[in-house]
C-alpha cells in the first residue's frame, strides 16, 4: 500500500474498466463507429484500439484514443478482398488458415496484456474466435442487415428488405428472396479455415454463417423506425439507433465558396465510403458534369492524381469532410448507400439517389426509398445513366424533399453512440 493510504480508502476506490475496440481497421466505416461509442464512455472506462492495418488509424490517434498494430498487417489488396467479402461481392476472402491463425495468435497475446472487460469490433473475424478462447464478453456494434434479428424477419414474414413489395409480383419475389436468404443463413456455414483454426484455440463456432458472426452483444446501429414494426430482437440482440461518423474539424471552405459561386445553383454531395471504386467515381462525377448544379464530392481516396485534372469543373474533390455539419448547403446527396452516408442524409434531411453495391448497401437505400426520401439507382444502370436528369428530377420532387424532411424530424433525439455506450456499460 502505498504511504500515506487507508485501508478504508482503498476499499471504496473505484474499479477502472478496459475496453479494446477491434475493427476491421480497413473499414472506414466500421472505424468511424467505434470512435462514437468509445468517445461516449464513461471516464473510468479506458479505451484502447487495435487493428492489422494503419488505414484509418490516423482518425482513432486523432480521436485520443492509443492505437496498437498488430500482426500479420493486412496489405491493401488483403483489404479490399476482405472488403469484398465482408459486403457480399465476392466469396474470396484473404482468411486463410494461416492468416487467421496469426490473428488468432496476436489478439490473444494482446488479450492476455490488456485483460478488458469487453471486446468491441465489427466484422472482425478472427476475434469470434480470440475473445472466446480467453473468455471476454464479444460486442458487435453492427447493422440490422445479415443479423440473426434480420434471419428471423426473412423467416417470419418472407420479406428481406433489399427488394421493393409495390405489387402482388414484387412481394412473390421477396417472399423467394427471404426463402433463399434464410438456407443460406442456417445452412451454409463459415469457411473451413475458421473451423479449424477455432478447433485448434478450443472454441466451437455455431453452424450456420449468420450465428457464426454473432456476438454475445450485438447492438444494431440502424433507427428504428426503419426497422420492422413487429420485429422481436432476439436473445442477445439490441437496437441502438444510428451510429455514423461525426469527423473532427471545420466544413471545408470551398462549401462557402460554392454557396457565394453558385448563387441559386442546387449544390450535390457525393460520397462512396471505403466500398466505392475508381470506375464508379469516374463515370459518375463526368455525368454530373452535364448537370446543372455545383458537386462536392468527398472521394480523393478512390481516385488517381492525374484523374483530377479530367473531372469537370462543377465537380469539387476532397478528403472526408465532416458531411454531418453541412446542413442545408447540400440540396441532394448521392451516395453508395453505405449506413454511415444514409444515416448522414437521413439526419440532415437529405432526399439522396443510392447506388448499392452490395445486399447491406441496398437494404439500406431500399429502407428510405420505401420511406419516400430516396431513389434506388443500380450500379450497372448508374454507370450509363443521364445524370443531369436524374438531378433535375430529384430536385423538383416535392415529396421526396418532405419525406426527407419528415425523417430528420424521426432522427432527432436519436443517440446510438450513447445507447450503444450504456448497452455495453451495462454488461461490464
């Protein structure tokens, strides 16, 4: 003890708790996530983060919070296939039987150091395995989509979400759909490698993909008045509400510069998050060229240098900007469809074009488009789209532009960072 201190002192100092977040650090999104809710602890909660790779880890620095890098890293092209992967676009994975071993293996090294109270990831993979083989309580912080909570509304009443049930034709597809999703769900199960590298730490995974990505706490990040009315979360399962970005740092001045620039041309804010790719960006922003309005478009990761000379001159490039201090400046958004960037629109009263490029992604933009503030654009048919009507026609929508008024008015008073925070306080 040191000198100086009480037994009773001691006895009722109070107990710090530990946390290690793990995102899929690759993930702009999935970071951005993790950064709310650990920015709304309690301050005898230390937060600690970790990942395989340094992309993004610049915003947990930034954010306050240590960061600790772990190995094998994670290459770019290993990223992007995990990327793929995660989303639905592609049954290759970088996972190997190798490679999650040596996950396995740092996560549980740093486990055994830090001793938290919890983990916190997103679709990190290896830690289904690594918190369970050292008995830590898992947190998912994850969207509605592919949950166990979505398996039993596909299964219940034959809807999926990602389809439109306008007519008697529409709802016999989505019925198939749901029918499809639900096998795939409860029968297909994680690949091998998982299996095997679970056996080998002690850890028996659940069958069936869906159950095999469940955590002990699984927090869904999706408002809820978005959500099935009738839907019963199942055990385990919670909905938080919205958790989407809130970047540090002023709105960029070319906003302003455009706002006096532009007079009364509209002004569209563009945006792919981490999914988006070169190609898509590009036929894009050159369609927008055609329309007459001013674009912002916060998509210089996707982009080659010598591609910003041929954009038109309407099309404004950037880093990530803080999107959800932009407020009325932004007339329409177009986005990926991505949680973060509709849950941004959604928030600031955005009617927005969404352009899915993965299940999750067309849930999401299928959602609003069924609440009346949004469009659904395939990628094939944004590709070849006449953007400048697509504008025109987006903007003269009055009741687009009152439903999107109408669900910022539902987004108010929404915390899921915080609820998300007291969900996981109260597990400790």
């Amino acid at each position: 003890m040191p000198e100086g201190a009480t037994g009773s002192a001691v006895a009722v100092r109070k107990k710090t708790s530990r946390l290690l977040f793990a995102p899929e650090t690759f993930n702009f999104a999935e970071v951005t996530r993790a950064i709310e809710v650990a920015r709304r602890m309690p301050s005898d909660v230390e937060c600690v983060f970790a990942g395989f790779s340094r992309r993004n880890s610049e915003y947990i620095r930034a954010a306050g919070f240590e960061f600790r890098l772990l190995t094998p890293h994670l290459s770019d092209e290993e990223g992007r296939l995990a990327l793929a992967f995660d989303q639905g676009r592609s049954l290759r994975h970088p996972f190997t039987t190798q490679m999650l071993a040596q996950r396995v293996t740092s996560e549980r090294v740093l486990l055994r150091c830090l001793r938290p109270d919890a983990v916190v990831i997103g679709v990190t993979p290896s830690q289904f395995i690594s918190a369970r083989a050292e008995c830590v309580p898992l947190v998912f912080v994850r969207p509605f989509a592919y949950s166990l909570a979505h398996l039993e509304a596909a299964r219940r009443v034959g809807a999926t979400g990602f389809l439109p049930r306008a007519t008697p034709e529409d709802c016999l597809v989505d019925a198939a759909a749901a029918r499809l999703l639900h096998t795939v769900g409860t029968r297909v199960p994680l690949s091998r490698s998982f299996h095997q590298v679970a056996k080998a730490n002690g850890v028996s995974l659940p069958q069936g993909v869906f159950a095999g990505l469940t955590a002990d706490l699984n927090l869904i990040a999706s408002a809820p008045h978005l959500l099935p009315r009738w839907l019963e979360m199942p055990e385990g399962h919670q909905v938080v509400g919205p958790v989407y970005a809130h970047l540090p740092g002023e709105v960029p001045e070319i906003v302003a510069d455009l706002d006096l620039a532009a007079g009364p041309k509209p002004l569209v804010y563009f945006a792919v998050g981490s999914s988006g790719n070169r190609d898509l960006v590009l036929d894009v922003l050159r369609g927008l060229g055609r329309a007459d309005c001013q674009v912002l478009a916060p998509v210089r990761s996707h982009l080659h240098p010598e591609d910003l000379e041929t954009l038109p001159l309407n099309v404004h490039v950037t880093d990530w900007i803080p999107a959800h201090q932009l407020g009325d400046a932004v007339d329409l958004a177009i986005t990926h469809g991505g949680e973060g960037t509709v849950q941004t629109s959604c928030a600031q009263g955005w009617p927005f074009i969404g352009i899915p490029l993965q299940f999750e992604q067309r849930f999401n933009v299928q959602r609003c488009a069924a609440f009346g503030s949004a469009r659904l654009v395939s990628q094939k048919e944004a590709r070849a789209a006449d953007w400048a009507a697509l504008v025109r026609q987006a903007l003269a929508d009055e009741v687009m532009r009152s439903r999107a008024r109408r669900m910022a008015e539902l987004m108010e008073g929404l915390d899921g960072p915080g609820r998300a925070a007291e969900a996981i306080c109260e597990l400790l």
